[in-house]
C-alpha cells in the first residue's frame, strides 16, 4: 500500500486553504444570517469557532490536530 508524503508546501497550503474558509465563507454565511456565534469542524481535527463580541466586533478562532 502506497502512502502520499505531503510536503511542508502541501500542508500549508491546506492550512492556508482552511483558513480562507473559514475568513470568508465562514464569515459570509454568519453575516448573512445576521448570527451571533458559529462553530465549523471538518472532521479531521480541524474546528474554528467565529463570535462576535459587545463592540461589533468579530473574533475568530482556528485549532488543528496534525499528526506527524
């Protein structure tokens, strides 16, 4: 059974990727919606979590899990 190596480019291309997501649709969709909170997970370790706070503001928040 062959395995993919994922270069260092790779993965933080994935990671980039993830993250635009996340600042865009994400963001989008929760300004659409007009909501105050939203939480995405992807299944594969990474979540991220958009809240708005008492000064309008919006604060995100985006963890992973790699394994090495």
């Amino acid at each position: 059974m062959a395995q993919d190596v994922i270069t260092g480019n790779e993965a933080s291309a994935k990671k980039m990727s993830w993250e635009a997501f996340v600042k865009q649709d994400v963001l989008n969709f929760l300004l659409a919606h007009d909501l105050q909170a939203i939480t995405v997970d992807d299944g594969a370790g990474k979540k991220a979590a958009i809240k708005r706070n008492t000064k309008g503001e919006y604060i995100v928040q985006i963890t992973s899990n790699e394994i090495l």
